[in-house]
C-alpha cells in the first residue's frame, strides 16, 4: 500500500485539530490494519483538548472509540472467538491493549488495572511511527495484543456501536462489580452515555425500578427509552426532594446500587444519601479529577455497612457485553448518537461535546455521506 | 426464685456507676435467665460512660460481652445447634437479638442491619422490669429470640471468650466482607481488641503477610503472637516510611486489603493510600462518629478500582466463627484479656479502659476470686 | 367466630379429596387467620395425591401455594416491610415456615435448609387443631413465624400470583446460585411452571439468549412471550439436534448456564452436555425422586470445570422476588394460570393437572364466580 | 551455544524412556532457554507412559514440574512481577501455555479453558525443534508467553518447589472454587499431592478441621503434619464409619466442603454421602477418566442443595499461590518429595511412582550429587 492516511491531530490544547498524512504501515506479524468506519467522540476527548489531562502527550491522534474494516492482516491473526480476520471484515476491538503477562493480567485477572495497559487515542503521540494509533483518522493500526471481534454478519450502522468500546465497556464492568438481584432498585447519577448505558444494563439485569438523576430533560427521556422507570431532573428538585422520592419507592430504605456517572465530587456526597443500609455506591464518572468532599466515615460508610467501589475503565469482558447489548437492540441505542461530521470537522465535534449540545458524536472518516 | 440480683448501673455520665439490686425474673417461654461468669468492657462502653454516645437509655446496666451459666429457662429451649439447655450449662450468646421477620432479617439475610436490633447493655434502659438486660450483673435474662450457644463440655476460662460476642465477631464480619486470598499481603490498622482479632482471622485465612500499624509497643507484639508477621509502631515512623515498607513487601503494588480498626477519620486517610489498585478497604472502627476526611473520589477509590467496604457490627454467623477460633487457641487469645475486676469494681474497670491501661477489663460477678 | 370452614381433604391416595369442615379458630398472638382468595395446584400435590410421597401425613389439606385477606389478626402483626396488618388486607406469604434459631436459619443463612422447616399444606396433617394449614380451604391458619407481604394497593388477580409462592421462588433461588451475567446464554429444561419463571427470570436477567427446551408447542409458545428467545420441542428433535443447535447460538461452547426443571434423570444426562466448559448446570426441578443416571465425574463435571448445583426449595427471599416480578408484569404471567375451579371441585383440578391439561390449575374458594 | 542437551525421551508406551540428544536452541525474542534443576513427575506422567492417556504424542519428553536457571534470554523479558530476568537467575513458571486472547482467555477470565492451552511435557512432541519442551532433560526452552516467577533472592531447594506447578496449582484452584469460611469442617479425600496440599491450604484458608481419608498410614501422617487434624484410613474404617465420625465432627451436619483427589468414581459415591446440605463437593482428582457412577440428582445434589463443582488444571494465578505457599514453609512441604533420582533414571523414577512406593520423585538433571 502506497498511499497515505489522513488524521486530524491535536498538536496543541485548545487549538483546532490539524489534518496531517501518515504513510500507511504494512502490518507486521500479528497486527491488523482497520480503514475505520466510524469513530466516537468520549468527554474524555474535549478534556484532552481543553489541556485537562496534563498527561496528554503531543501531538496525538485522538479518538478511542473506533469502528472499522479490516484493510490488512500481518499474517493469520484470529479474533477472540477464534474466526480469522479477513480483508474486507468489519471489526469491533477492546480500546485497551494489556500485556497480559503482569501480576494484574495473570494473578489478579484484572487486566483493566494492567500497568502497561495503552489505549489508542489516549497514551500513544503520532510523533513516531507507526503514527496511527488513534481514530480521529481513516486508518489505524492495531497492535498485535489488541483483541478484537469479528461483525461479519452483522447488518449494524458503526456509528452506534462505537459507545461499546468505552461507555458501554465501562458501563459492564460497573455492573460486574455490583449487579442488581432480581427486583432490586437501582439509581444512575448522570444522564451522560454512561449513565445511559447504566440504566440500560440495571434495566436488562434484572432491577425492578431505575431511577436516572440528570439535568437535561431531552437525556432524561432518552433514558427512559433505554429501560429508566423514573427519572428526577436536578434543577427542578432539591436533594431532600429526590432522597424522599427515592425513599418512597423503596419503604424507606433507599436504594440498593446507586451507580455515579457524573464525575463531581458534589454528585458523591449526594449519591451516598440515597443508598440503602447495606447497599452498593458504584463510582465511574471520574475519569479524571472531579474535586473532593467531606467524607464521614462513621455516618457516610460504616454506620451504613455501605460498600463504595471505584470502577476504572473496563476490560475485554466488558467491550463484548456492551457490543453484545447494542447488536440485540441497536434501534434502541442508536439515539446516544446525536450528532456525526465528516472527519475533517473533528473539531467542530468536539466544540458540541464541548458545550453539551452532542451527546455523543461520531466522526464518519469515510465521507460526510457514509450512512 | 426469690433472691436479688445485683448490677453496676450508668446513673448519670462520667460519674461513678452505682450498685443496685433488682428481683431476679422468672423467665417466661423460651427465656433464659442465666448467671453471669465472666463479662467484658467493650471501649463502647467507656464512650456510654462518657457520654459520647447521646442515645444512651439512663439508667442503664452496660455490658455487651457476656458470659455465663443457665440459672432457669422457660420451657425447652435450644441453643443454634439444637441442644436443650439445661440448668447449670456453660453458655454464651449473640449479643444482638434482631426481629427475624422484616426485609433486612429475611429478604436480605442482612440481620446486623434490622432495624427492630437491641444489644443487652447498649438499647435498653434498666429503669422497667425486666431490669436485668446488661451484663454488669451476676444475672441477665436473654429474650426468647436470642440466639446461644452451649458451652458444655468446653472447659474454657468464661473471661476468655468474652471477646467473641463483640469484636471478634465484628473481626469475623470483616472477613466476611474481604476475606484474604492465599498468598495475600493484609494491613491491620489499630491493635486493639478488634484489630487484634483482624490480625489472628487475616493470618489464619490464607494471608500471606499481616502487618499491623499501632502505637503501642506492648499491643503491637502481642498482636504478632496472634498472627501478625510485621508491625509498624505509629510513634516511630512517618505514614510516607510505613507505605514505602508495605510497597516493598508487595512488590510495589500495596497491600490486597486493608482492615481498619481505630475509629478516627485521619487512619481512613493513610489506610487509602495502603491499599493496592482494586485492593479493598474494610473499615470497621467506627462504632461511633470519629470525625471526618477530604475524599478525593478520583484519587482515592476510582482510579485505583478499590473498594471501600463499611462494617457494621456482627451476627450470629460471627458470633459463632469468633467463638469456635478462640475455643480452638484458647491460650492464645487469653492475653487479650489484660485486667480483671471484681463486679462491684465496675468504674475502676471502666477508669482502667479508659487510661488505655487496659487493653480489655473483664468483670468477675461471681467474685474475685472465680476461677 | 363461630363459623365453620371448608376444606378439600386428602384421606387416601389416589381417591377424591373430601370435602370436610373445620371450626374456624381463634388467632393467637401473632397468628393471622386468612380468608383463601386463591389457592394454586403445584405438580407436587399430584404427587402427593397419587401417593408417590409417602411421607404424605394423612388426612391433609394440601395446597402450598394461597393467597388471601387477612380474615383476623392475633394482636398487631407486621409484614415483612413493617407494614401492620389489618382485617381485609390482601395477603401473600412464604409457604415455608421456619425456625428462625438453627445453625442454618443464623450460622449459615440458608433458612430454605432449616431443618425445623414446614410447608402449608405439605408436612401437617389435618387431624388435630389447628386443623387448616393448607390452602385448599377457604381460610388458613398462619403461624406467628409465618413471613407476609401485605398486598394493600396492589389491583393484581390473586389468581395470578399463586404461583410466585412455590414455582416462581424456587427460580428465584436458582437464579440466586447462578445468574446469567450481561449476555450469556441460557437454557432451560422443561416448560412446566417452573421452567417458564426460569425463561423469564432469565432472559430479565440479562441473558441474551434463552432457549427453552420442552415437549408440548403450547408451552413452548408460552415461554416465548414470557422471554425465551428460542424454544426446541423435544418430540421434534434428537439430543445431539438440540446440542448442535446450542452448540451454533455460542461459537461452539454451549451454554453459560442450563437450569433443569423437568425432574427425571435422563435431562440431567442431556443437559450436562449442554453446558460449556466453566458453565453452571443448576437442577431444580427434581421435588421428589426422579431416577438415577450414569456419571462420569471427569467427562461430566471436572474436564468440563462444571458447576452442578442442586437448589432446593426457596426462602422469603425468593417469594418476594417472585411476587415483585409478577406484581410488575401481571398480563404476562397470567396465561401461567392455565384453569379455575371452584374449591369443591379441587379432584378435578387434580385430574386435570396430573393429565398434564392444565399448566397450573387454581382453585378459588370464595366461589366459581369469583373474578 | 553449541553444545547439546540431554533428555529421557518415551518412545514407546510401558517401555524404558531413551536418552538422547538434541542441539540448544537459540531462543527467539520473549523466549527463555532455561537450565533444569529439578523436575518432578506426577502421577499423569505414570499413566501417559502406560499408555493410558491415547492423546500423547510420541516421542515426547516428559515433565510438566520444572524448576530451573535462566542459562539465555531472547532479548528483554519479564517475569509477572515485572522483574527482567538475567542469565543465571533461578526461575519457575507455570506449567501451562495459554493465547491470552480467545473468549476463554479475555471474556471469561478463565485461561485454564483456553482451547488453545498447552502444558510443557504433556501436548508437544519432541520429534521437531526446539525438542525441548518436557522437563525430563536438562534444557527446557520457554514460549515467549509462559509466565514466569524470578526466585532472585530465594534460598529454597528447587526440588521442593517443583510440586507448586501442578498439584500445588490444581489444589490453589479448587480454594479458588471454594474456600472454607472460618470455622469450616472440611474433609480431603486422598493423599496424595494433590490431596496433602488440599489439606495444607484449607487449613491455613481458616478450615476449623481438616479430615483426610487415604489407605496409606505413612501418607496419612504426612498430611497431619501439613495441617490435618484428623485422618481416617479406608483400609481401617468401613464407609458408615468414616461418615458417623464426619456426623459427630459436625453436630450431624456433614462437612462443609469435601474435596476429591483421587480420581476414582467410588471416591466420588462416598464423598457425596459426607456434604452437609448446603456444602460443596469439590473434585478435582480426575486427570484423565476414571470410570462412572450412578447418581441420583433428587438424593444426591437437589435434595440436599449441594454445590458438586468440577476443578480442571490451574492457572499463572494458582501457581503463583502455591509457590509463595511453599516459599515461606519449604520444610514444611519438604517431604512430599519423597524420592530423587538422576535425570538418567527417569524410568526408575517413574517406576517407583507407578509401584506407589514415591510420594513424589524428582528427577535432578544437574547430576545425582545436586543438593
């Protein structure tokens, strides 16, 4: 392959995206390279840009959340149930990439917590070869740790499945760590793509009601399309107002999984008001700092026997349960995509996650008609 | 039964108790009016005495940590392995006795969390008959609902086991909540009766290495005839020096969990840095308020995947696992037991406790010279 | 009260129940007497019937599975939400009565173990008072430790929630021992009441596939609107159909879990084949004997690293979970009530049931017109 | 390097392992070549050389339990701990060889069952390069995926530590399944390896009583010195005994959980009968078929709500387990290694295995004076 591939690439915080060409790798051994179909945009993406993420390193192709086609194969490489990967194959894959053989991987099994894990559009600079490790771009090359599935088969639009990979995953491994038991109530703080993948998942997993607390009344009734039973709109009610409605539904015990997908130390303090004695809070909004609250651990912890677990990312189990739930029902979650562009207005994207117009966008690197 | 009993009553807080007698009831279907051997000072009882705790019911009999023999029983009557008590059996008892009918009780077999829970020498005043319902006292009369255990053929030190109804059972829910798995490395923070309890449960469930942060050096080598394979005396290092030793033992990572036995926001603060990613945090100190810590959520509990577990007092199922661990090492558990009173001694107990000169009182009510 | 009841009575086996009549009986302290306003027919009083349990105490009324209005109360008396009961509240309760003290109902927390344990209308006979402890009658007498769910506010045909008592808790108890987690596959053997609480308990669950293994259409038909993606009639099929069939729906593993409510041996032989290798084989529907089989620990259970649990019974947890399941989708489980009788033709349900024409039959004591 | 290796090769099934040679292998990048220092057989080396395993490729060198030096290293290479391995290091490694990307692998977290596993000694033929695969020979050459464990700073004799690999691995497996709570009364069936670290782990995981059955008292006292408190010899006790002792053991409940290493059907039969209700019966001795037995669900699993759970192999996790088990009481566990043989005795090893007359050999290829 000769020609090159386009990127948009964030060369420096609050500035707009350049379009730059790479010379298009050939795949050693192992590795796969994607002509990427789709690409999602994370409120993680406009924190980079906006400079939040100090660790950001320069330049960079953003973009996590990838969708594509298999445009070449180093070799006989299989997916992860074993079909091999053949040019032309639409592919799905884990955003992590993990070394699998540290004490996290083996011992612990909790490769999300893999200290060399990387994730493409996130750790990696364009700076150096091979470049295209990110997917604001129309190639990426995958590394060969990378796990991936096989869509052959599957009639879905991409755009939808991109919040599989990242909101989605993370969703999963929220409800691995504390699912609802059969009639159990659960509440979702934030009405983001997490928590709308939260109350989607609490919904199929077997709780009697889900309560979703949000701000935005168009996200609030999307949530309700997703599975949602009840939702409370925080700038029309006070806390007590809510902790009382929540008390209601449940004989006055509170809620049995409080999921926080807000990433605000204030939406903490308030969640942990709302769990039931012996309940679960659940915290994954933070992806980054989100500042800090008064903890008492007597009356907010102890008193309570409350179990308040923090949920990092996700891993390969998780990117599988979400893409599963979305190729069941994609009708039902096409709506997280509100908006789409052309690759080449990736930073107009991002200036509508900015100010919360989009939902969730996606780039369309393969044309601004592409479905 | 035409004698009196006699019991050391909380007239009034900080102040010493007084001695006053009662008629000793006679116990109506499925009661048991058992004479008291041995009864232990719980630190609750020295913050009851110091009025630390406002809901307590003056006047009031304290002691929560009672052992004793069967003096009469209304009817046939059965221990939790279904044996019939008898006059004259060696016995001992949870020391909550919950409703056994509502949604925590039943639905969520969650009991130390019923909401209808009392604890002899804790929740009820001694103002109305039956009067006796705390363990300063020669006798006390266990509710139809409280659950025993027959000690009969065990020949036991009755001062010794007094430790099993409370902290070793709350040591046992802690287990409960985070057991180690083999090979795991566990921080005891507190080497009081409960972090005591921790160390021995943490060494003898498959922990691999059990490091207990005191400062006491006296409490600290005790608790390394229990089990702990490492101390760290708070008085002679930094937080920064006892985490670089925890980090070396652990290749880096941290400890699997941490146990929190002291009761005091700032112990909340260090032990979250001790904990390894997805480790997890038991804290189990807090039978009261203790003050309260900036939480970093992002920080402290999401990006390190960790899980931060509240611990409310016990159950029958701790009661049992704390009472069968000393009955097996009885020898070893017996210097936990550092002081013993006669009843009528009761404040000085209480003083002894207090003075931290005491690391557990135990009271004698069948006099000084018993055993 | 002075006025009598009416009850089917079981005198002999395989001979019609007659009809008998009872003083009605005064509540002590907290029992409740009910008025009967549905009483269902489990295959197991078929069983009964036809003398194949012969621990069958005779006379007996049978019936496990009642709902009613609390008729009188002795003194107050509270659900398991707290709520007090008064006359004329509809009423729900575990069939299981148990003994709230053993080893298992506190040490161990299985009270479905509790070996005090009784059922209304299974292990008591009638002959002596109080005589009505089974539903197949017009009013029952609950035992003070019986566990109730008040039904106030609930507009639900108590026909249909009979079978949340019996059918639908032990499924929940399944479910309990092994849930599916966000998009396994299930399998579930046999269609009878049981395995149609299984397909919809399952597929609520997160499931993404349910397959429903039976022998009669019209069941099978059922499990589909009650969730079952799939259904494979036996009669149609071969075993090794079946299997490749699973075999296709999972690249080739099998199922995550295979729940077994069909009670004979030889579903336990097909179904182990079902399962994949570290998937849950969890058998339930064996209420009484139901053969043997040939097994071989290492190609059936240990190459395979299987799971085979046996669940039994079920507690208040699992009725309230089922009764919360049908109380929030009534239209979906009403076709499991498959016929209605007066109380006085309780033989005819009985034929009915045991020519496997009913699914599940119901008898409405406060006469044939009633609803 | 040029010189060559020497390895005990089977041939032929029942006949004596040849010597012979092969070139040492230059390892490619990621892969070790690693010095044997000891290696020792297992019981399924016994069958594989009587020809009782079908699977096995011949030629095949032997040996799945090596322990050895880094003699080169394939460019830069890790252990788990992240530690860089060096030319002279002492190293152990987990047994097996997984892809680390199937469904297995990465979904399920359950690398045991990855398809694609293979297990140095027992899947590969030494008829093409490397050869070297089994550690009956002095070089083994290590895939570029095995996990391995630096032992810098060790001083534990490396024949002791060979049985961490696979009995002491499978055993940390079956604690993984279930581990006895506090206070557990747990019986072992069979000890040998497997069986002697079955009773080792359950006692130090917190089991209140450890009871092994065996035939051989020397085995039996073995196991009392690793932790058992109790044995029963099966050529001493009849069936209904070893019961009626395991009753009284256990108020007449039956041990909590039993684990099988043996691999006989019988064994299975009796330790069903020795599971209290509610316990798990763990079997884990099968290696290979060792005949059937009739079951009765109803009787045997159903009724008494028993968790009957199928253990195969073990993972980097298990190894990691038992190694650090061994590490911190090597005299402990000393004695399991009953025998030592020189390489060139690999045939006299391994008849003095099949006789029964070894606990354990270890062959030792540095030459018969090693240590």
């Amino acid at each position: 392959m000769n020609a090159q591939a386009t990127a948009m690439v964030l060369v420096g915080f609050k500035t707009p995206l350049e379009e730059r060409r790479y010379p298009i790798p050939e795949p050693a051994a192992g590795e796969v390279l994607v002509r990427l179909t789709a690409s999602g945009l994370c409120f993680s993406d406009v924190h980079m840009w906006q400079g939040e993420d100090p660790r950001t390193p320069l330049p960079i192709i953003l973009g996590h959340e990838g969708v594509g086609e298999v445009a070449e194969v180093g070799g006989e490489v299989t997916d992860v149930t074993g079909k091999v990967l053949r040019v032309g194959d639409p592919l799905f894959w884990d955003r992590g990439v993990v070394c699998g053989r540290c004490h996290y991987c083996t011992v612990l099994r909790e490769p999300y917590l893999c200290p060399n894990r990387f994730v493409y559009g996130i750790h990696r600079s364009c700076e150096h070869p091979p470049h295209l490790l990110g997917s604001y771009a129309d190639y990426l090359l995958l590394d060969a740790r990378t796990r991936t599935f096989s869509l052959v088969g599957c009639d879905v639009d991409p755009a939808v499945l991109v919040a599989a990979g990242c909101s989605g995953a993370t969703a999963a491994h929220c409800l691995e760590v504390a699912a609802p038991s059969l009639g159990d109530v659960v509440v979702v703080q934030g009405p983001g793509p997490l928590g709308l993948f939260l109350a989607a998942m609490g919904a199929r997993a077997g709780a009697r009601d889900v309560i979703v607390i949000g701000g935005t009344d168009a996200r609030l009734k999307l949530a309700l399309s997703l599975g949602a039973t009840c939702t409370l709109n925080r700038r029309a009610t006070t806390p007590e107002e809510r902790r009382t409605s929540i008390l209601e539904l449940t004989d006055g015990r509170g809620a049995d999984i409080v999921y926080e997908a807000v990433g605000a130390a204030v939406a903490v303090t308030e969640g942990l008001t709302l769990v039931r004695h012996g309940g679960a809070y659940v915290s994954a909004g933070f992806g980054q700092p989100g500042g800090s609250l008064p903890l008492d651990p007597f009356r907010d912890v102890v008193r309570k026997n409350v179990r308040f677990l923090g949920v990092w990312v996700s891993d390969t189990r998780h990117a599988r349960q979400a893409l599963d739930l979305i190729l069941s029902e994609p009708d039902t979650f096409a709506p997280i995509i509100s908006h789409r562009f052309p690759l080449s207005d990736a930073t107009q994207a991002l200036e509508a996650m900015h100010r919360k117009e989009a939902l969730k966008a996606v780039l369309l690197p393969a044309g601004e008609g592409s479905r």
